[in-house]
C-alpha cells in the first residue's frame, strides 16, 4: 500500500472501523482526513484513554444533537 491510497482512504467518509471520527467530521465540518489522523495520533500517545474516548463518544454522538 503506498501513501497515495492511504491519503486516498483515510478522506473517504466510510466507516473504517466503527466510524466516530467520520461521524465527527460530518458532523462538526471537519475534514475526515485530519479527524482520522488527530484520533490514530491521540490513540498511539495515549491508547487507553483515547480508546475509551473513542468508545464512549460511538455511544453518545449519535444522540447528541448540537443545540443552536
């Protein structure tokens, strides 16, 4: 796999594993690239916290509706 299909990859919407840093992107109009790259950054400094995070926000993201 070379860097050009990773990029390519990673800036897809679709889910990877269970989606939260798309869902995050979409959500909040972030690039999916950099949510995904920020996320595999915070989860190799620091894995169990970032992956509790990861999980906790897969539970509640998808309720939480931003109150304008």
């Amino acid at each position: 796999m070379n860097i050009d299909n990773l990029v390519s990859r990673l800036k897809r919407p679709r889910a990877i594993i269970c989606g939260i840093a798309a869902m995050m992107a979409d959500k909040f109009g972030w690039s999916c690239l950099w949510t995904r790259v920020v996320w595999a950054a915070a989860v190799i400094m620091n894995p169990a916290i970032s992956l509790l995070v990861y999980f906790v926000l897969a539970l509640v993201l998808p309720k939480w509706d931003p109150q304008y």
